[in-house]
C-alpha cells in the first residue's frame, strides 16, 4: 500500500517539524529572560535537528526530531549596572537569541509543514477518486 506509506512518511515530517516549531518557541519566549543570579548564563538558544529512521512495519525511511543542541555562539551583554543580573562591570548577559533568525526557522518549518499535509491530502483526494471510479 503505497498509499499508506506516503502518508506515514508525511506523518513523520509534520511531527518533527512540529517538534522543531517547538524548540523555536522555547527559543522566542526566552530571548529576554537573564540569568537568575549575579554572573550566571542565561538562556542558551537550543538547535533542533532531524534524524532518519527506519519503519520495518512499511518498509519505509522517516524523518524524526534528533537531538536537540546548545547553540555555542556568545551571549549579548548590554550595560544595565541597576540591573540585579548585572557582573561587577556592570553588564547584563542576554541568550543568544536573535529574532530575526528564530523567525526564518519558524517560517521554514512552518512551509514544511504545510508540504507535509498538503501530501496526506494529495494522497486522500487520489484515494478517493480511486473509490469513486471503481463505485462507477
């Protein structure tokens, strides 16, 4: 069942896409938050990544969410001394968070997703066109 393969596969896409609409959530919800003491790190932007797998029950490759990773690039600071989350100098650590770019991954993932379920509707409008010639 061919039919039940593609569906399946496009499955897969829309729950790891689903699972990286996530990280990138977590990601915008943090982008102002500070460490919670003096000195400390704040949030660190998280990375979602994809992994193939393998369905024996269709006989088919999927896509699942992999692990998910620290983004190892610098923190912002801005110089706030009033801040309670402020070092010695008198500046604040902000997450490694740029807007602008947790937006493009979520409009990509968001495209993606929408690819996916446009194939299972593909796939359900050519499975009922099937049934309704061999009705006719």
């Amino acid at each position: 069942m061919d039919f039940l393969k593609s569906m399946a596969i496009a499955a897969s896409g829309l729950k790891a896409q689903s699972g990286r609409m996530r990280v990138i959530a977590e990601n915008i919800a943090n982008a102002d938050s500070t460490a919670q003491r003096t000195g400390g790190n704040p949030y660190r932007r998280k990375i979602a990544t994809f992994r193939t797998e393998v369905d024996r029950a269709l006989d088919a490759q999927t896509v699942g969410l992999g692990r998910v990773q620290l983004d190892q690039t610098d923190f912002r600071t801005k110089y706030e001394p009033g801040h309670p989350a402020a070092d010695a100098k008198g500046y604040v650590k902000y997450p490694n968070v740029n807007a602008l770019v947790e937006m493009t991954d979520m409009r990509e993932a968001q495209r993606s997703y929408e690819a996916n379920l446009n194939v299972i509707g593909a796939t359900r409008r050519m499975i009922q066109r099937t049934i309704d010639l061999l009705k006719a």
